[in-house]
C-alpha cells in the first residue's frame, strides 16, 4: 500500500527536520486522505510524530495482513524511490490498519530499513591466540558482507571492511589490573575519561566530540564517545565520524572503532557499529 508523501519539495533540502517531517505529514493528509486503494482499503489520514510520518487505513472486517506485508511495503518504497528518502534524511514510517475504531494491525518501519545496505549480523569470529590478541579471550559478529582483514597497525587485531566503512579491534596493555568496580569508580572521573578521549580523537584535525558516555560491553565498562572531524592522507582530507568504545578489560585496553565517510549516505552505519559492539564476548569471565 503505497503512500502520498514525498511530492513536497521540502524533501530534498540539505537537512530535515521534524518541521520538515510534519510538513510532509500535513501534505500527504491533504492529498490521500479519503482514498480508495482498493479491496475495501480507504486512507485514514496522515499524520507525523518526531521523525516517524504516521500512515492510518480504514480495512473491511474480513482483511488479513499477508505475511509478508513489510517486505511487501520496502519493496513499494524502493520501487518509487521513497525509501532513499526515507534512509537518507532518517524518517521512520509507521502504518495503522483500522476496523472500525479497532487497531487490527501496525506496522513500523526503521529508516535504516529502507536502505539498501545489509545491516545484518553474520558468524561470530575469535582472537583468541592472535598474535596481538595479548592473550584477550574474546569473539565478536561481523557484518554480513564485510570482508575481515590482518593489520599493519602493531596493536590492531582485526579489522572488517566494506568500501571505505571500517570497524578495527585493538588491543593494549593497560598500566595495571583494575577490577569493574574500581573502573567504574574512576570513570567518574572527567579528566581521566578525557585522556582517553583526547588520545583516539589525536588523528583528526578540528575534532568534535559528541553522545559520550560510560556503558557495558559484556559486563566490563567502556567509554563510548562519537568523534566528527578531518584526517589526512598524502595531502587529501577526508571528512570522518567515528565511533569509539574504549573497554577496559582487568589489565589491558580493548578498542571498539567503527569508521566511515561523514555524508548522508553513511547514516545508519552507527546502528551497525553499535551491534557489533555488543556482540563482544570476553570468554574467561565465564570459565
């Protein structure tokens, strides 16, 4: 069931804002409101809520949704082109199917959905006995599609590779053992959080830092900060967004750094870096 939206030209500005989305909504309500789709099918009304646009459907009693209405519905976005809209200025779509006064069925949509990357997740891979492991015992996902790759970088483990997207694991000693309590307590500590910060974003000219924070990645604390800045290679800058997770794992330093192009069509990669972050699972702790 395709839907009214995107003919306002506000869709195609540089950035979009929820203005922007409810500006889209209030349109498609105008022009789809009270039309036939066919098979009993009538639009409801159009309606936006932050950066989801909110579809509603009036449905005949006997109406099931097909299995594989989601599928069905990417497939008319893309077919259409609304769903390089949808994934590139990040807008979610919901849709509401009503009998009568009844919800007989929503559907929510991700924009990250709409894209034609693969998000997804595939085997789980182990370093342990790597060479620059340091005797970490720890396997992570990655990402279906990503070709895995050795480093030159003396403390870089892995590294995972798709186009000029990257996500690197590293591995240093750490200047003692600290237990999760005692970490956790330190991390509390601004300056020493910032020392760490300052030394990951040291390669970017003009850095700015964003969504710091202290989290768990498989029990053990980490600082996971994003870093937007500029770096430098045989004289060309190229503009980057990082994510970092710093993980401090009893006396070592593992390093979570998922890396890509700061364009619009690079979104969504922060959701990818992120799962594979939480896919992380430091084996010994179980023994």
């Amino acid at each position: 069931m395709l839907c009214f939206a995107f003919s306002s030209q506000n869709c195609y500005s540089q950035s979009f804002s929820e203005t922007d989305i409810k500006k889209v909504a209030e349109y498609a309500n105008k022009q789809a409101k009270g039309v036939n789709m066919g098979n009993g099918i009538r639009v409801k009304g159009c309606l936006s809520l932050g950066r989801t646009l909110i579809y509603q459907y009036e449905v005949p009693d006997e109406w099931k949704a097909p299995n594989n209405i989601k599928e069905e519905v990417i497939s008319n976005f893309k077919t259409s082109g609304f769903a390089e809209t949808c994934f590139l200025k990040n807008i979610d779509v919901d849709f509401y199917y009503f009998k009568g006064n009844s919800l007989a069925k929503k559907l929510s949509i991700k924009s990250t959905e709409f894209s034609n990357r693969n998000f997804k997740l595939g085997e789980y891979i182990s370093i342990k006995d790597h060479p620059k492991a340091k005797e970490v015992n720890l396997k992570l996902q990655v990402p279906l599609g990503w070709e895995v790759k050795e480093s030159a970088r003396p403390n870089t483990v892995k590294c995972f590779v798709n186009g000029g997207n990257s996500f690197l694991i590293g591995i240093k000693d750490n200047m003692t053992f600290f237990s999760r309590k005692q970490i956790r307590e330190v991390l509390q500590d601004k300056s020493f959080t910032n020392k760490f910060i300052n030394e990951c974003i040291s390669v970017l000219k003009s850095p700015i830092v964003s969504e710091q924070s202290i989290v768990s990645i498989d029990n053990y604390p980490a600082i996971h900060f994003v870093g937007k800045g500029i770096i430098e290679r045989t004289g060309v800058t190229i503009p980057l967004i990082t994510n970092y997770w710093i993980v401090f794992y009893e006396d070592k330093i593992i390093t979570l750094t998922g890396g890509c192009l700061d364009n619009p069509e690079s979104r969504g990669l922060d959701q990818l870096y992120t799962r594979i972050s939480n896919s992380v699972i430091l084996l010994d702790q179980y023994n």
